[in-house]
C-alpha cells in the first residue's frame, strides 16, 4: 500500500491546498494560461506552494490542471507539454524541500475542454500522466469534470499507464447534480467501481454544493471535497472572488468530516488564509458543525444577495399594494416619476409596476424607467419584460444592466400577440417561462449558455398566471413550468371574477405554489369594458359588470370604481396582495380606491 493510500484509510483527514490557477493569473500578467507559469514565473509558483504548505497544506497539486495536450494547442503551447508537465512536478518538489515538510504531491489533470472520442480522451489523460508520474507525483487528482463519462475515460486513460493513486471529483451545484444531469450518488457509485482511492466534489457552485454532494456519496470509497470560495467576478482584468470569513471555511471542514470526507481543501478562490482555517479545524476533533444555509453562506462570502423589499413582505406575509403604469410613450419619464411619487407619499401603495410595451405597442423601457422611479423616488419596482421583442441576448444584456442600475424585481412575461398592436412581426425567441430560466440561471452567475459571468445577479422573480384562460390545462401546464423553472411569486391576468381564482387554485391542487397577486382594473365605461372582454387576448369582462356599467351611463366610473373595491376586499381572504391597473389619464385615482 502507498504512503497515501495508508494516510487516506487510517489517519486523520488530509488537507489539501488551494486554487492555484485563479491566483498564478492574478500574480503573473500576460499568461496565456496558468500552467504557462512553470516557464515563465517558476518562483511564483513554488511561492504560492510554499504559501499553502506553511498554511497547513498536506497535499499540494501540480499547476498542471490545463496542461492537456489539446488544451495546451488552443495556447500554441502544445509543444511544451512534456516541459510544462515536467516543470510543475519539478516545482512542487521543490516548494517541499523548501517549506522542508513531507507533503504529498498530486498530480493535477482536468478535462479537455472540447469533445473527443473515447479513446482519444484517454490516450491524451495518459500522455499527460505518463509525465507527471516520471517526474516524481504521488498520486493523480483528476478534478473539476462535469461530464461523468469524460471523467471515466481519464480516470482508465491514467490506469492505462501508471498505478499510483487516484481522486476523481466532478463539479456539483446545489442540488448534487452536474451540469449534465448527473447526480452524486450516481457518479459516486460509477468512479467506485474503477477502483479508485477517494470519490469527491470540487470547484461547482461553493460550499454547500460540495457538502451537498457528499451527503449523496455514501459507500465504501473515501471522499474528498475541494470548493470553489464561491462564484467568480471582475475587478478591471482581474477575477476576484468573495471574501469569505475564515471561520466558514472551518465551519465547512467540520460538516465535510462529519460526511465522511478524508481529504478536504479548495479550489478558485481559495488562498493560505482558507487552507489555515481548514487545517484547524480539522485538528479540533471536537469542534462542531454548525448549520449552514443559503442566507448564511451569502453573508459569509460577502455577496450582493439582499432580499427585495417585494420578496420580504410576501415572506412575511404582509397584504402587498401594488399599481401598474403604463411607461410614456415619449421621451421623457418626468410625468411618471411624479405619478410614482404621489403613489408613494399616499402612505396607500408599496410597490409600482411598470408595463413593457403593452398591446405591442412601443413604449419607454420598463427597466430604464424603473431604474429612474426607484433613484428618483424611492419606492420599489416591478418592471415588466416581454420576450416578444427581445433576442436572448438583448434580454441578458438588459437585466444585466437593470442589475446594476439597482432593480431587483422581475415579472417575466411572453408579450401580447404582435397582431394586437398591428405589428406582423416579433422575435420570441423564447417565452416567459424561457427567460425565467434565464433570471434563475443569472442568479446562479451563469449566462443562458451555462457559462459563467463576471457576477452572480439576486432577482426576485416573478410570472404571469390567466386564471381566465381559453385553454385551462394548457394555463396550468405552463404556470407549473414557470415554478419549476424558478418564478417566486405571481401575478394574475386582471379579473373581475376572483370566483375564476379558486377554480384555478382547485384545479391546481388547492393551494397555490408561490405568492400570488391578483390583478384589479377600476374599468371607467361600458365601452373600455367591451374593449378589454373583446379586443385583448385573456381578459373575461362578466356579462352582469358589462350591463351595470352600460345602464350606468355617464355614472360608470362609480360602478366600475366600486367593482375594483369590493374585489380588493374579497381579495384579502385568496391572495397575498394585488396591483392595480391605474386608469389612463387618471393614474391617482386609484388612492380614491384604497
């Protein structure tokens, strides 16, 4: 048996180092990959080795994570890979001898990072650990894979050529699984099976997706767990990452030994501070774990995830008040920011939400403007987003954008038909239940193609639910993919009957899935009336209003004001809240009817 093999089953858990190729780039400028280190700044690497040695390190790995031969070919590198590979090997020794502690080596291997076939995959994962294995490594960690299949084939391509030890580790998120739908029970059983010396999770979506998945890898075969500090952004050309407090990367080492794991460190992000924390804490047999959440780990990395004021009071269960204004269909936003102040300082409505080209008809951005409310005035906003006349691309550059202008709610809809605005064309690339997708996938700090952004966004999410459908079983399909798709709470097509809600609450199961907020429209005539029944796609106006509102002649505004209110009333007993369509030209009318 190794020397490591025999640490891994007997001893205590092994600390292992940190991200070695987040920090080489941000040391050394111009490199065309990290491992391009080995060559060209030798002595930051055993630095940064000796850093994590003196830190508590027991286990250091090779700066050749990327030193693939096709990896290396997207670099013009592919010539140096037996000297990039020699020389990363060469430099561990060299940061053991002098930190002058006997630390394992392991040889760092990643994926490709492009397709192959099977046997090609594993003649390359060979060649590269017939290198490392010569120059002197104790063992191979092939990590940071999110294809199983991929990583089975490099885990046999090393067995072909070398005996030494193995960690395998995918890359999880949160829900244990890899980007490619594989979940870590699974995959734990799979690597298992190849004999390998410890199974694990490292790099993916943080701390709790690693400790996510090792409660899923129950077995025989000894764990391993090496996180990212959490997702990545940029300060000027420069990845950075979260500062997470020290005492949560011991927190995090005690809950991973409790799982089982007997190698525990880091990955991006990481630096000697994390390792020491781990290292400590693993030497305090004692210490607890203390519980972990999502709330929790945001603070603790120090990132942007604040809960909207919308998001708080759904949570709290507090009656949510909010009215719907229609953007200008001008230039200037001055009239709006007024209506918006007036609403606020009635003491009456907490939130204002804002259209985005209703009736296909072009109007102001509903997220430009609500930027503009939410500085100007104060009081948060829940803009509108169409896809009907957005790319993909267009609608991630915009929420982008609204991101950092401040707004944090989103109501994610599909947009009327264009016809309905007398338009014969619109884009559509996705629907509403796409871009909600798309919102849950920018909260997670990925873009719509599962590539990672500069930084993670915190929206609160909403969808639009038709309890008035023509198709009901189609509406129910649709508002249970948008849940499942991430949607927070909900917002109905307008109703006049909230009898409409129950039945679809029914025939959802009897509760709804998220907070729901009816819509109210204090209708002013028989003729707008006959209108919204006719002329716009989902709206069901009741026989019995039309024909109070006609008999009432010029005193409609009273009857269609006195429907909206009895309908706010009852709708304190079946929702969370309501938003009410301001009437047009008159937008503070609705202060009359709260």
């Amino acid at each position: 048996m190794s020397r490591f093999l025999d640490r891994l089953s007997s001893g205590p858990p092994i600390v292992a180092d940190g991200g070695m190729g987040a920090l080489i780039s941000a040391a050394v400028p111009r490199l065309r990959c990290a491992e391009e280190a080995n060559l060209r700044a030798p002595h930051a690497v055993v630095s940064l080795h000796v850093g994590f040695v003196n830190a508590g390190a027991e286990l250091i790995e090779t700066n050749s994570f990327a030193a693939n031969r096709r990896k290396l070919a997207y670099h013009f590198l592919e010539d140096e890979l037996e000297r990039i590979n020699s020389e990363s090997v060469k430099l561990a020794r060299r940061a053991r001898e002098t930190a002058g502690r006997d630390v394992f080596i392991a040889g760092a291997i990643g994926p490709l990072g492009e397709a192959a076939s099977s046997r090609v995959r594993r003649e390359l994962f060979g060649e590269q650990a017939a290198i490392l294995e010569g120059r002197g490594a104790d063992l191979f960690v092939i990590e940071t894979f999110d294809d199983l299949e991929e990583l089975v084939d490099a885990v046999e391509g090393v067995q072909a050529v070398s005996g030494l030890p193995i960690v395998a580790m995918l890359s999880f998120d949160e829900g244990a699984e890899t980007s490619a739908g594989v979940g870590a029970r699974e995959a734990a059983e799979r690597l298992a099976g190849l004999g390998v010396a410890a199974v694990g999770a490292n790099h993916g979506a943080g701390l709790l997706a690693a400790l996510a998945a090792l409660e899923q890898m129950d077995g025989d075969v000894p764990l391993a767990a090496l996180p990212n500090i959490g997702l990545a952004s940029m300060a000027g050309s420069r990845v950075i990452f979260p500062h997470a407090a020290p005492d949560y990367f011991a927190e995090f080492a005690a809950h991973a030994r409790d799982l089982g794991a007997r190698l525990i460190g880091g990955c991006c992000g990481t630096t000697p501070a994390e390792i020491s924390a781990i290292a400590t804490a693993l030497r305090e047999e004692r210490r607890p774990a203390t519980p972990l959440d999502s709330r929790g780990l945001a603070a603790a990395l120090g990132e942007e995830q604040l809960e909207t004021g919308l998001a708080r009071a759904l949570r709290e269960r507090e009656w949510v008040v909010s009215v719907q204004l229609d953007p200008p269909l001008g230039g200037s936003s001055r009239g709006l920011v007024d209506t918006a102040r007036e609403l606020k300082e009635s003491g009456l409505v907490g939130f204002v939400d804002v259209n985005d080209n209703a009736t296909a008809r072009a109007g102001m951005s509903s997220l430009m403007v609500s930027a503009t409310i939410e500085r100007e005035v104060g009081i948060e906003t829940i803009p509108h987003l169409t896809t009907r006349d957005w790319t993909v691309l267009g609608l991630e550059s915009m929420l982008l954008g609204a991101h950092a202008a401040g707004v944090r709610n989103i109501l994610a809809i599909t947009g009327d038909p264009p016809e309905v605005g007398e338009r014969s064309q619109a884009v559509f690339e996705i629907d509403a239940i796409g871009l909600t997708r798309l919102v849950t996938a920018l909260n997670h700090g990925e873009d719509d193609d599962g590539r990672p952004i500069d930084a993670p966004t915190s929206f609160f999410a909403g969808v639009a639910v038709n309890p008035t459908a023509d198709d009901l079983e189609l509406e129910l399909d649709r508002f249970r993919q948008k849940v499942d798709a991430g949607a927070r709470f909900a917002m109905t097509q307008i109703v006049f009957d909230l009898d409409e809600l129950d039945r679809f609450r029914d025939a959802l199961g009897g509760e709804w899935p998220i907070p729901v907020l009816a819509g109210i429209f204090p209708v002013t005539s028989y003729r707008l009336a006959r209108r919204l029944h006719d002329e716009v796609p989902g709206i069901v106006v009741p026989e019995k209003l039309q024909q109070a509102l006609e008999s009432a002649g010029s005193q409609a505004a009273e009857i269609g004001m006195a429907h909206a209110r009895d309908l706010v009333a009852e709708a304190r007993e079946q929702t969370d809240g309501v938003y009410i369509v301001a009437p047009y030209r008159r937008p503070l009318s609705v202060v009359e009817l709260l």
